[in-house]
C-alpha cells in the first residue's frame, strides 16, 4: 500500500462486544449470537517528527513502543512485548507509510473505573478493528478491512478463536456468526425482551480456556452444544421471546455439562449460583464468552422482575453495568486541519 502525502490524522472507534450464544460451539461450525456494546476502543494514528514509528496505550500500560518498518518487516527498538497486536495488524495490513506515525490506542471503556480490571468484553478485537481501520483510512485503501483484523486478531490469539468477536465488534448491533466469516447475519433484538449484563469482578482467560480445550477429546457434551446453540440462534431470529427464554434454559444446561466435561470452569465466580437464582425467579442468566469470571446476562420479559433480581439475588461480587447494545460498528473519520 502506497501512502498519500500530506498525511492527516486519522480516529477510529469500535464497539465491544458481548457472547450471547454460541460460546465454544462456534468452534464446532455452530452459530454465534454476538451483540455490540456502547463502549468503544479508540485509535488516532497522525504524522510524527521522530524517526521511528511510536505506539502509547493510555490507561494499558506506561511503555511507549518505538519500532522501525521495512516493508512488513517491524525492527521493535521498545515496547514489542506490550504491543504485539500492532504488530500483527502492520503485517497483516501491509503496511507501506512514507514518514513515521505516531499510534494512540485507547480501551480505558473497557475497564472497571474502581478496580482498573479489564470487564471482559472484547477489547482486543475491538482495537484491532479500530486500528486496521484507522490504517486503512490513512492509506486510502479499500481492502477488506473486516478480513485483514479476523487474520491479524487471529494470529494475535496464536491462532484460536472463532471470530466471531472481531465480526460483531465490526457491524455493530446484534449479529448471527459462523466460523470463517462467510455468514454474518443481522438480527433484530425482540420487542419485550429485557436484559441487564452483570460484571462478576473477575477478569477471566479465554486464551487459556481455548488452549485447555484443544488438548482434549471431543466427549459427547461437546456435539449436544452445538445443537443447543443452533436452536437458541433459530429462536433469536424467530423473534420470538419465549422461545429465546425457553432455548435459553437449554442451553445454559448444555454449556454447564460442556464445561464439566473438558473442566473448563465456565460457570465459575459466581456464575453457577446466578444461574440457580435466575431459574428460581423465572429469569434466564448465562455467563458470556469463556466464562469463570468476566460478564454474565440475565434476559426475561419483564424488565421490574430483572431490576428485583438485581437487587436482591445477586452475590456480592457481581454488579450490574450501565451497557447497552451498540447499533453501529466501527467508525472512522480523517481529522481536517
């Protein structure tokens, strides 16, 4: 890629994201049910005076990351440790800039303010969407920026994961996802249905979940979650709000065997006794993602009836958060002097 002269800076944003359906079954060709969520990763690259390209990460961490580039071959001179996300999307992007950038990358929306712990909805992929955005932008080029962050988060990831997080934190809004990309399909969120998302207070690991996954034998709990998920994602795109509640419950008793089977701990930190109060109440609660920490959901049709649940069934580890669905996807915009 050739970049245009004189350079302007250049933002991005992208959504976080959140697993409503399809966690680990994805990987078996399952769908996903991935919603956005209204807290963004913020990118700005824009021209600097040093010889090199630098790299900061406010509220990440205090290295500032000085590399030199060579065609797609990255000389880190600091900071490579710290930022090898951007070192995968550079490759990934092939990119070719004349002069040096200066990259600001910012998920401080994607930590707790009391306890700067990390709430675990998809920070990573989010910049990376972010940032090959805002790279994309700034060489005015119109490939498949979508594909060229799935690559680069992948190899980020060493090459696990499903995707599915950097396709939803791209469109934005509620989508269906299969592995590979080629399916995205856009959903409606069903009148008169209720939510609220639950932080459990502890940042969770879905690297060394996936990793503890791939070592294993698949046992039959892993092929019945595959079928939940497919009946769960059938009833998000019915619409129809008991069905979603009623495949819900399903589910969560699938992902539970799942997880006791391949001791995955997914219902860790809190997340097995908010399941048993939810069912108790009549709600449904599913922990998100990789589970054993990080976020949860509770769904029912009765907003009052989740607010009460809120208040006096959860443990004291878990809080709700002010987080809704996102509509849009990443954006990006060219700074005017």
């Amino acid at each position: 890629m050739a970049n245009p002269a004189p350079m302007m800076p250049v933002t991005a944003s992208a959504p976080g994201k959140l697993l409503l359906a399809g966690e680990y079954a994805v990987l078996d060709g399952a769908p996903a049910v991935c919603m956005a969520v209204d807290r963004r990763a913020l990118v700005r690259i824009s021209p600097a005076a040093q010889n090199h390209h630098t790299v900061t990460a406010p509220g990440f961490c205090s290295t500032v990351g000085r590399f030199k580039a060579h065609n797609d071959d990255l000389e880190w001179l600091a900071g490579e440790d710290d930022f090898r996300l951007v070192d995968h999307v550079w490759r990934s992007a092939g990119v070719a800039a004349t002069g040096s950038l200066a990259i600001v990358l910012d998920t401080n929306e994607f930590l707790d303010a009391e306890s700067d712990t990390k709430i675990g909805i998809g920070s990573s992929a989010a910049l990376t969407v972010a940032l090959v955005a805002a790279v994309c932008e700034l060489l005015e080029t119109d490939g498949d920026a979508t594909g060229i962050a799935s690559a680069a988060h992948r190899q980020f990831q060493g090459g696990r994961g499903s995707g599915a997080d950097v396709a939803c934190c791209a469109a934005g809004g509620l989508i269906e996802y299969r592995k590979g990309g080629k399916q995205v399909q856009r959903i409606m969120w069903p009148e008169g249905l209720a939510y609220t998302i639950l932080w459990s207070g502890i940042a969770a690991s879905t690297g060394g979940k996936l990793e503890r996954l791939a070592g294993q034998r698949a046992r039959p709990s892993r092929a019945a979650l595959v079928h939940a998920a497919t009946r769960v994602a059938k009833a998000w795109r019915d619409a129809s709000v008991q069905s979603i509640l009623d495949e819900y419950r399903d589910y969560t008793k699938a992902l539970g065997e799942f997880s006791i089977d391949h001791a995955l701990g997914i219902f860790d930190a809190g997340h097995a006794e908010l399941v048993a109060a939810a069912d108790a109440a009549g709600l449904v609660y599913k922990p998100c993602g990789a589970g054993g920490g990080d976020i949860g959901i509770v769904f029912a049709d009765d907003a009052a009836a989740i607010r009460a649940f809120v208040s006096d069934a959860m443990p004291k580890n878990f809080r709700a958060l002010n987080m809704s669905i996102d509509p849009c996807g990443v954006r990006v915009c060219r700074e005017e002097h």
